[in-house]
C-alpha cells in the first residue's frame, strides 16, 4: 500500500467530506488523518490516505476531479516517501499562545517568526481578523510545542516584547491550563 496526501480547496456547501470520501473508498483507500476546516466561505481539507500499490497521483487526482466534478472542487494529491510518514517527536510540551489586537499586515509573519526563533513549532494556528481596530475581533490561537530545552521566560519576555510593538495582548499558557480555562 502507498501513502498519500490530498488537499481539497472549493466553496463550502454541504457533502464535500462526503463526496471525497466516497470516491477514496471506492477506490479502495483508507483515510488515516484529516484537518477539515472552512475559512470564510471556502472549504479546506487534507486528507493522508493508504491506497493500492497501483494508484499514482495524476489517477486519484483524476477520479476525485471526474466524480465530484459538480462541486467544482480544486485537488492536489502527492505521494508521501516512507520516510516523510515517520513520526517526530520532540522533548516538547503542548502550549496556546493567544493574541488580540488590531488588524494590520505582517502579524502572523511577526508572531510566527519570534516563534522560529525559540525553535517553537506551530502545530495548528486559527486566526479571525473581522474588525479593522476592534481588539476583540482580531484574534490568533497558536497551539504549539515548545521544546523541554528552551528558555521559557526568554520567550515570554520576547512575547511581550512583541505584543508591545505591534499593540497586541498576548497570552501563553500550557494547554490543558488553556483548555481547563476554556471548558464549555
């Protein structure tokens, strides 16, 4: 069996998940892992899947074009190495960095490059800019992994260093804190 990786863009609407979904089943494949999710009113998903040994890229590509072609969906499908399936793992602990602040160009690519830095991986990011210079309708989830070995009052400072500069409120917590915090 061959590993692959397919991404699907289009308009939100009702049996995009269905659809594909169909279509990889009758194909034979198994979906191992998806990220789903819709940004203003486009739908995004990943999907890593087993597949037949047979199978290539270009004819996945093309049965999920031809059988969901009414939806008019975009796909780009890759075949994954055995090596880029391995699983990493780091000395790490989960953490959520929040931000609230005004809109402006360059926040995500600031916030995210402070993070690099520290060598502090973004693992799933959520951002929602809706009202130009109302705080509490700009606002950033980053859930990251910190490595054990980084200096978490040095990046807690340099957090808020940044939130200072670019007028942001920025707060990091572990993230069963955050999610203990945020329980419904």
């Amino acid at each position: 069996m061959k590993k692959f990786i397919i991404s699907v863009l289009g308009k939100d609407r009702p049996g995009i998940i269905a659809a594909v979904t169909k279509v990889l089943f009758q194909k034979d494949f198994n979906i191992e892992d998806v990220s789903q999710t819709i940004l203003q009113n486009q739908f995004s998903g990943i999907f890593i899947t087993e597949g037949p040994d047979d199978a290539t890229p270009t004819g996945v590509r093309e049965a999920l074009e031809n059988d969901t072609s009414s939806l008019r969906l975009h796909f780009h499908v890759g075949e994954l190495a055995a090596d880029d399936v391995t699983w990493t793992t780091c000395d790490c602990e989960p953490f959520v960095i929040t931000t609230r602040g005004p809109d402006r160009k360059g926040l995500v690519a600031s916030v995210t490059a402070l993070l690099a830095a520290h060598n502090v991986n973004v693992t799933q990011l959520q951002a929602a800019f809706r009202g130009g210079d109302d705080p509490d309708r700009n606002i950033m989830i980053y859930e990251v992994d910190i490595p054990l070995d980084v200096d978490r009052q040095k990046l807690r400072e340099d957090l808020r260093d940044k939130g200072r500069e670019l007028d942001l409120q920025i707060s990091i917590q572990h993230k069963d804190i955050f999610q203990a915090i945020n329980r419904i």
